[in-house]
C-alpha cells in the first residue's frame, strides 16, 4: 500500500549546481528557490556550508540563506563540521544536515576522513544545534553501493544510524550517491533500518546515473516511505566520486506520484517552468523528461503534426 501523501525535499540550489563549473549568480538561486516555493514545495535544502574551497559555487550560502529564509518553506542546508553549523546558525537556517558516508573509500574522497571521524565530527554539530534550537538532520551517503568498494553491508548502514540516533538524530536521508541502487538494495537497505530502528523517520535520495531512479521510488513507496528528495531539471551529482550525474528530477517524480493518486502539494506546471529556467540559465540541455513532453493530459491539435505522405 502506497502512502496517500509524500512529501519531496527540493535540492536543485545544492546538490543541482554543486557540480557546475561556471559560477551561478546569487540572485539567479534566490530567484530559483522562490520558484520553488511558488510551486509548494514546502522544505527546500537550499545550499552548502562547505569550505568555497571545495565548493566554489556555493560561497554565497549565507547570502542565499539570509534572503529566503523568511519566505515561507523549511530552509535546510548541509554542513560539514562545527564552522560550517555555526555559519549556517548565524545565516539563519531551519534545519541542518550532516553527512557520513557508508563506506570508508568515499569518506575519505568525500570527507577527508574516515567513517569514525566523521561520526566524532558530528557531536559538535548536534551541540550546536541544541543550543540554538535548528533541527538536525543527518545523510549517509553510498548507502546502497560505493563506486569504489561496491555494495555496502545493511549492517553498516544500520550500526551508522544507530551511532546518529544515540547523538539524538531521529531523521535519516539515505543517499544513493552515484547511482548504484535497486529495488533489491532499496529494499534490502530501508527493510534493514525500520526493522533495527522502527522510530526512524527516513527520506531517500535517489540519483538516475543508470536509469532507476523512480523504480527505486516505486520500491520505497511500497516500503511505506513518504519523504524524498529531487533536483528540479534532474541536475547533480557528487563531485567527489566518479561517475556520478543528476538527481531524479522533482518535475518527473511529481508527475508520476500525481499519476499513482499520491498527493504532493506541488503545481506541476510551475515546477515544469523554474526546471526550464535553470536551463537557460545554464545554457544546455538538462535530463527532465517532462519539461519537454507534459503531462500526458497536455493534448496537441492534429494540425501542428506533420501527415504522413504517400
């Protein structure tokens, strides 16, 4: 039995452009992310307090934050370490996430450090969040497969989650970071966790790199999963691990959940518009499928196709 109503975590402004080499201009992603809201997303993972260092496109987090933070949707933002959770406190966020990866390759191409200092590295981070009241999230990145080790045990990911729950996390996003999922491993993995933690409230956060993207939704929903992520156009991908590309695209899973009766809150039509928006902002074609065919109700007169001759 499917939910009747899921919600969708929009992270076209993060996750979406994190990847891109030219430099999006601030209020280009301001613009964006108030598209977003204008078409109902209610949470939004707006940016990154990475290092500009690591993540030139995501220096302006601050500033992207300050001027939508009021605007009406949940404001998330990922942080890597203390520094990052205080900018994001000071910049005025609604919700933090931190990261771990599931495997130790890609924790250190990722992170810069092994699975076990990250887990220490977020203690800080949740002390920060009590303090100041921001809710704490947390992400396990490769949660259903490392492009460098290849599949990751559902004991790993499940004695991960129990190390963030004991540091009072209760919300988990499992990530499919390149890729590499299926129904088996999303069933196998999220079968795992709601057995070992059945308070756990857990998102998915698929990538299309090999086209399953909304398969592995269809696996979750039957799981009973109702929180999601997606990029607005399919844009993304990890920069620190090969071969990764877009995220499902927010536009296609909106269109597919609304053809299974399941209830989102978002206007397709609108959000088919920002996805078109950030593809000319950026200049070149972007995976949404939807963008360029509609929805099925979007009918065409007979006479704008050509006939067949002869």
């Amino acid at each position: 039995m499917h939910p009747s109503k899921v919600q969708i975590t929009e992270v076209g402004t993060r996750d979406g452009l994190q990847s891109e080499k030219t430099f999006v201009p601030t209020d280009r992603k301001i613009e964006f992310i108030k598209g977003f809201t204008a078409a109902g997303l209610q949470r939004i993972e707006a940016t990154s307090f990475v290092s500009p260092r690591a993540v030139p496109q995501l220096a302006d987090a601050s500033e992207v934050v300050a001027a939508v933070r009021d605007i009406g949707p949940t404001i998330a933002a990922l942080v890597p370490n203390a520094k990052g959770a205080m900018r994001a406190v000071e910049a005025g966020v609604d919700e933090m996430v931190v990261f771990i990866s599931a495997s130790e390759s890609h924790s250190s191409t990722n992170l810069n450090m092994t699975v076990d200092q990250a887990i220490a590295a977020v203690e800080p981070v949740a002390e920060i969040a009590r303090q100041s009241g921001v809710v704490l999230r947390a992400a396990i990145a490769v949660a259903f497969g490392c492009p460098f080790e290849g599949d990751v045990p559902t004991s790993t990911v499940s004695a991960i989650a129990t190390r963030l729950i004991a540091l009072g996390i209760d919300s988990l996003t499992l990530g499919d970071t390149t890729g590499m999922a299926s129904p088996r491993h999303v069933e196998a993995v999220c079968g795992r966790l709601l057995t070992d933690h059945p308070d756990i409230r857990l998102t998915l956060h698929f990538h299309n790199t090999r086209g399953m993207g909304l398969v592995n939704v269809l696996a979750g929903l039957r799981l009973g999963i109702d929180q999601y992520e997606s990029a607005a156009a399919g844009l993304g991908g990890c920069p620190f691990a090969a071969g990764a590309t877009g995220n499902i695209c927010t536009e296609d899973l909106v269109y597919m959940l609304s053809e299974l009766g399941i209830e989102t809150g978002i206007d397709l039509e609108a959000m088919i518009r920002v996805a078109k928006e950030m593809e000319r902002c950026l200049g070149r074609s972007l995976p949404g499928q939807l963008m360029r065919a509609g929805p099925r109700t979007r009918l065409h007169p007979i006479e704008s196709v050509r006939r067949a001759v002869g």
